[in-house]
C-alpha cells in the first residue's frame, strides 16, 4: 500500500461510516480540494459517501471553515425541513467523524471531512440542457434566499478578500513583478489586457464602499459544477462547494455562474474561436436567478448583474495567469500551461462581454 492510501485508510477508519468499504475512487472535477467517492456494503444495502481532504494550502484555518459548514448546512436543512423537502439530498450532509468532530486531522497534518452522496443527482462541468442553466440559477438565487436571515456575523471569512477585485489586481500585479518562473515576457499580451482593464478591479468594491450594493450571504463559487441536479426531475436540488459560503456581493453570484456556465466553450479550451458568451444561456441564468432571488435584488443590484459577469471573468482570468506566472501552485493543473489556457478563455469571455454589454442590459431589464 502506497503512503497515500495507508492515509486514507486511517482516515476512514476514523470516521463513522458504516460496513465495509468496497471502493474508493477520486471523484469530480474541482481544482481545489480532493475528492473521492466511497462505497460501503452495509445490512441495508450499498451505501456511498464523499470524502474530501481539505486544501490547506488555500484554506488556512479548516476548523473554522468546518464551522461554517455545520452552521450553513444545519440552517439550510431545517428550512428544507419546514418546507417539506429532502434534507438528505437538498443540502450538504456532514458525516461525523468518530470522535463527533465534523472534520478529522491525520498523521500527515491534512484535514478530511465527509459528506453523504447525493444520490440520483449529476453535476456538469458544461450545460448539455439548456434547462438545467435555468434550474441552477433559480437554485443559486433561491439559496442566497434562504440565507437571507442567516447571522453573517459568526461567519469566518475563510479566503480573505477572496472576491475583492482591487486586492487580486495587486495580487497579480505582484505575480507579474516576482515572474517566479520566468513566463511574463511570453505572457505580455495577456498582462496587458488585464492592466488595461483596471477599471473592472475597482467599480463593485465602490459602490459597495458607497453602500450602493448591499453585503449578502453569497456562495462564492457558482460554477454549475457546484450544483446537482435530480437525474429523474432535472430539477437543481442541492448547491454544493460551501467552502466559500461568506458575506459577499449577489452581483458575484451571478457573474460567476455567467463566466462558467454560459461559455459556449470549457474553461480550459485551447481553440479561442470556441469561446464566447452565449446569450440564449445568459438570457435562461438571467431569468431563473431574477425568479430564485424572489424580489429581494435592488435596483443597482440588477443594473450590475451584466458588469458582475464581466468582473468576475476578468478576476478569474487575472487568477489563472497570477498562478501560471507563480508555477501553478494554486489551482490544479493536469498539463503544462493549463492555467494560461484557462485565463485565455476568460479573456476571450471578457472581450466579448464587453461587445455584448448593451444586450445583456436589455435582457435584465425585461426580466426586472
Ligand atoms: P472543489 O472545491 O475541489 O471544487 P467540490 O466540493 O466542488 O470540490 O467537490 C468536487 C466534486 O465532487 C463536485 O463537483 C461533485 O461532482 C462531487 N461532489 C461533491 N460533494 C458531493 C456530494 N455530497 N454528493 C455527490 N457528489 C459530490
Ligand atoms: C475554483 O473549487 P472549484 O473548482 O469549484 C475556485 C474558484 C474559481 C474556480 C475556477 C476556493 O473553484 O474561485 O472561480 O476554481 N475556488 C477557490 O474554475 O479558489
Ligand atoms: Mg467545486
């Protein structure tokens, strides 16, 4: 057995699942955390679990986080449980670990914490139904609802200024001066269109500051990734990823599942004229996350929604190219170059965004 999975081994040993283990599989496709899927033959029959180890390298206080999680996903489940929902499949589900702490550390200095499978549910890494990019965004709208009232002040911010724009500019900038492997004279195209851009890092940090937009318990992380969806109903039935559920902008929200989801391409896409912003796709998000909001978007909240778009592709973009300069130490990476492929994308995403900006702007203005 390699140390790796004598690790885990410990580590399932030291959760309370139930029987016996028959399989044990790396699991999805997120860039951030590790990600397996277990199965245990039990009396009842098989049953299968997440298992995550937690990324401490972007996550430095995982107790904390795991903090948040109890707390998000205990409120959620009552709500779904007044509601007459499903609460083990509506919403993330923590398994204990045997000493009841909701995460165990192993030997090595990791952290793991475990879910129940959400079963008879997918997540796609691209929209194949167009339906399914409406129901994920009445989904990201309705959860950002039953937040609403949740106390964002026992929250920990688990990436500090994870979504302040202003201070990843500096980021980047920083990455670009430290040229850690030596890539930004190939890169300069790309470095330009971000300095060229620096107005996008600062318009929603300031109308926040001018408390033109108000601070909600936001997700963070919308990709349609993070969202399952009933195989049978097609239905979105639960929003998962809750490792950035912290106070933040709804325009984010939104932007984000923009930037991901309505891409006529993947993210990774090597051929740009693959990539654009499709606006049948922005057009469904836009409709489905107006209706999930139910009401509570303010005005400067839906006159941003198509700028959030636009800022969270130029972020993100500037995110990738930060961790190609820096040596790919952030986000996972399965061939060389894989970061400056993905900012390419977002930048493509971002120049035609700003072409299409006067038509997003009427298609909010028909669903307000
Ligand atoms: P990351 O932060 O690395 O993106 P996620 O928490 O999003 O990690 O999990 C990665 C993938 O694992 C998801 O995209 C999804 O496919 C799958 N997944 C996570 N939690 C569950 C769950 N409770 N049930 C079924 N699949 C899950
Ligand atoms: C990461 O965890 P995952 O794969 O859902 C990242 C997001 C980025 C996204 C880009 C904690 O999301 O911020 O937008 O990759 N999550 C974190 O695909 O940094
Ligand atoms: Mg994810």
């Amino acid at each position: 057995m390699s140390g790796e999975e004598l690790i885990r081994r410990e580590v399932i040993e030291n959760f309370t699942f139930p029987g016996k283990l028959v399989e044990e599989i790396p699991y999805g496709s997120g860039h951030i955390n590790d990600t397996f899927r277990l199965v245990f033959e039990t009396e009842q029959g098989r049953k299968r679990y997440i298992l995550q180890r937690m990324n401490k390298s972007i996550f430095h206080k995982p107790v904390e986080l795991m903090e948040n999680i109890v707390g998000v996903t205990s409120w959620l489940r009552k709500k779904i449980l007044e509601n007459s929902g499903d609460a083990d499949r509506e919403t993330l589900n923590i398994v204990s670990a045997g000493d009841g702490r909701p995460y165990y550390l192993d030997s090595a200095g990791d952290y793991w914490r475990a879910y129940l499978f959400i079963e008879g549910a997918s997540c796609y890494d691209k929209v194949e139904k167009k339906e399914d990019f409406y129901q994920s965004a009445v989904a990201f709208g309705h959860f950002q609802g039953l937040l609403a009232d949740y106390p964002a002040e026992t929250l920990h911010e688990t990436i500090v200024n994870f979504h302040n724009t202003a201070s990843r500019l500096d980021d980047f900038k920083a990455a670009v001066q430290r040229d850690a492997c030596g890539h930004a004279g190939d890169v300069q195209r790309e470095i330009r269109f971000v300095l060229e851009r620096e107005h996008l890092a600062y318009v929603l940090g300031e109308m926040q500051a001018e408390k033109k937009l108000p601070l909600r318990v936001t997700h963070n992380d919308t990709k349609l990734n993070n969202i399952m969806i009933d195989d049978k109903t097609g239905k979105a039935i639960c929003v998962i990823d809750l490792d950035t559920v912290m106070p933040g902008l709804a325009v984010n929200d939104f932007g984000d599942s923009i930037r991901f989801g309505a891409s006529t391409a993947d993210e990774d896409e090597r051929d740009l004229a693959k990539v654009s912003c499709d606006m049948e796709l922005f057009e469904l998000y836009t409709k489905g996350f107006v209706e999930g909001c139910a009401g509570s978007l303010t005005d400067e909240e839906l006159d941003m929604l198509p700028i959030g778009a636009m800022v969270m592709t130029y972020e993100c973009g500037m995110r990738f190219l930060a961790d190609h300069l820096d040596g790919d130490v952030y986000f996972k990476t399965h061939r060389e170059g894989h970061n400056l492929d993905r900012c390419r994308t977002q930048f493509k995403l971002v120049a035609d965004m700003e072409k299409k900006l006067s038509a997003m702007n009427a298609i909010v203005d028909k669903y307000r």
